[in-house]
C-alpha cells in the first residue's frame, strides 16, 4: 500500500490536534509492524465508499497486544464489515481458537474474506448474518456460553451499544474484556452545544454520551477511555 493510500485511509480516524503527529504514530510504531495480510484487507477497504468505517490500525494494534495478553481463545465481534479487526482476532488468538462474529451483511465481510483465507485463519471464524441483538440472545439460550468468552469487540449501531453491553456481560468469563469502538464519535461527544453538531451524527452522539456515562458508572467493568482512532472503551469485567 502505498504512502498516500494509507494517509487518506487513515487520516480521519485520529482525534489528535496535529495530523502530523498522527501519521508519525502510524508511521513509525502502527505500520512498520502490521503484518502484510492486515495492510492489503486496509487497501481492499479503502475503495469502499464507507471505508471510514473499517478500524484504525493504532487501535487494532492495541486489541492485538490485549487479545494476547488475557490468552483469548474464544472471542465475539459484533460488527465485522469488512473484517479488519476481524482478521487480527484470527492472527492473534491460538489455532484451535474460535471467534463468533455477527454482522447484517455478508457482501462486505466477504470482501476481506479472500484475504482472511490467504491468511489461513478462516477455520477460526463462525460468521452469522444477523442483526446482533437476536444472535447475542441465540447465544445466551445455551447456558454453556454464558460466563465463556474471553473477549469481544463492538463496532455496530451505536444505538444499541448498552443493549450489546448487557449481553455481553452475561457472555464474558469474570477477566474477559470487551473494546467498544467509536466512543468518542469524532469527538462530538464533548461538543456542548448540539446544534454545531452535523444532524447525521446527533442520532449517534446521543447514543454514545449515553454509553458513556454508564460504563463509567458499571460497577461490574473496570474501564480505560483511551483516544485511539474514533475512541475505543476497554471494559474488563470484574464480577
């Protein structure tokens, strides 16, 4: 991929003042160590025309580092698009490692799906097309799931995040994280007037203040906001 492609693939995903600073991050600690299948699924995605949605490659170098560290062999995506974050579940988690991942449309997710099998880690996916509140209820009817997952990612409607969030917590092993993506939904969620705010992002500010208030005041997580590509919320629960 190259220079200008990953400039404007990814310049709109940091909420740092200074673009340059961004592009140093990514340039000299983010891509020099992203593996090869993981840039050329950020090229495929950069010709969709909602390629912004697709998950900053600084916060998904974080996930990969936190997939590692709590040893996740059993994981859920709720969201999956084209499959980036997806795909460095696949690389990070063991062989015989499983990950659920939901999302309403499979035309996208088979866009990176070439690349996910050239990877050889598609034996690692169960993919449903669903919406993902009746998927994560399915889940939840066998009570084996419960308290069974290491760890989950949620980059979907934003509307339902604490409905996800609920099932999630019943879903999650006590220690098992969850990152929810888009939290600071480009930094709108500090802007105090609303009418300043672009009408097609009010909708999902709402949503998002509203997440945020309640995870910061969920006694089950421990949670760390940390201003990655849109803003990602690591919740680990404790109980």
């Amino acid at each position: 991929m190259g220079h200008a492609t990953k400039k404007s693939s990814s310049s709109s995903k940091g909420l740092l003042q200074s673009e340059e600073l961004y592009q140093y991050i990514l340039e000299t600690s983010v891509h020099p160590r992203e593996p090869e299948v993981l840039k050329e699924l950020r090229d495929v995605t950069a010709s969709h025309p909602r390629a912004r949605m697709g998950t900053a490659p600084d916060a998904g170098q974080l996930m990969a580092m936190l997939l590692k560290i709590v040893d996740a062999k059993k994981t859920i995506e709720v969201g999956v698009f084209t499959g980036y974050s997806l795909l460095l579940t696949a690389l990070s988690i063991p062989d015989h490692g499983r990950i659920t991942a939901i999302d309403l449309s499979r035309e996208t997710y088979e866009m990176g799906l070439p690349i996910i099998k050239k990877a050889g880690v598609e034996h690692k996916i169960n993919f449903i097309e669903s919406q993902a509140l009746p998927a994560l209820d399915k889940l939840l009817e066998d009570h084996e799931n419960e308290d069974s997952f290491d760890f989950a990612f949620v980059d979907a409607d934003k509307i339902n995040y604490l409905n996800y969030h609920e099932r999630l917590m019943k879903l999650l092993k006590v220690g098992g994280l969850v990152v929810y993506d888009n939290t600071l939904w480009k930094g709108s969620v500090a802007i105090a007037d609303e009418s300043s705010v672009p009408e097609d992002m009010k909708p999902g500010r709402q949503s998002t203040i509203e997440f945020n208030k309640s995870v910061a005041a969920d006694p089950r997580i421990e949670i760390s906001h940390a201003p990655l590509g849109d803003g990602i919320t690591i919740c680990r629960r404790i109980y």
